[in-house]
C-alpha cells in the first residue's frame, strides 16, 4: 500500500460531509428510537436516574445541535485547508468558534450530570472542556504562524 496516493484530507472532508448529512437524520430519527424503550431500558443503557427519558432526550439533542455545528465548522476548516494554506484568519475563527462550542457543550453535559446522571456524562463533559482548550491553544498557535508569515513576507 503506497501512502502517497492517499488523499487523507479529501478523504476526512468526504467523512465530515457523511457526517453532517447523517447526524441531522439520527437527531431527528431519535425521540422515535427512544420512544418504544421501556423506561428500564433507558435507566439501564442511557442514564441511571431518568425520572423521564424526555429529560435525557433533550440533553441528547442539545449536545448533538452542538456537535453538528462543530462539525460544521470543522469542515469549513478542513474546506480552507485544501483550497489554500492551513494558515488564515479564518481558520483560527473556526478554531476559536469549535472551541466555544465545545465549551457550551461541557456546560451543558455538568447540567445533566446534576439533573440527570450517568457515569459517562462528567467523563465525556471533561473531555468536551480539554477539547475547548486544546482549539483555544491551536487557534493560538495558528495565529502566531500567520503573524510570523505575514512579518517574513514584508522581510527582503
């Protein structure tokens, strides 16, 4: 197997494209999916102190807009990336935009950690939060390369 003819980028951005495509139909398809669960099921599988399994649905579906937009975003990353060099404004934006909503997301899943428990939940919440941290420090690390390439294209 030849590496070199391995397009990786194009090949995350068909990936990406799948998923922005699948991921709506899943959140839509999914308070149907649940619906039939007995609630047994859903306390066993899902969450552990569901008093309704509505409550769990839209902590679910909360946190899937944000990850749909988060793919979103890192498409238009992956887009700018392929068309032209890694290193534009915009694509610290995007990193800074992936980053807030990651953040929102680890809000949104400490909520659920107090209102509705599950054992994944705190764990997938301080994964969201290192995940904001590490955009913040990479759109960091993308500026200071923009810079650095803007002050050597002035440099004779």
């Amino acid at each position: 197997m030849n590496i070199g003819k391995w397009n990786i980028p194009l090949i995350l951005k068909r990936l990406l494209e799948l998923m922005l495509i699948l991921s709506p139909i899943l959140l839509i398809a999914l308070p149907f999916l649940l619906a039939p669960l007995e609630q047994d099921v859903v306390n066993t599988h899902i969450s552990s102190y569901a008093q309704n399994r509505w409550v769990t649905l839209a902590f679910l579906e909360i946190c899937g807009v944000f990850c749909w937009l988060i793919l979103l975003f890192l498409q238009k990353l992956l887009s700018t990336t392929i068309k032209n060099s890694p290193f534009v404004y915009k694509n610290v934006y995007y990193l800074k935009y992936i980053s807030y909503l990651c953040a929102v997301t680890a809000v949104v899943l400490i909520a659920k950690t107090f209102i509705d428990f599950s054992i994944l939940t705190p764990v997938v919440a301080v994964i969201s939060l290192l995940a904001s941290l590490f955009c913040q420090t990479l759109a960091a690390v993308f500026d200071k390369a923009i810079r650095l390439k803007d002050e050597n294209d002035l440099t004779i």
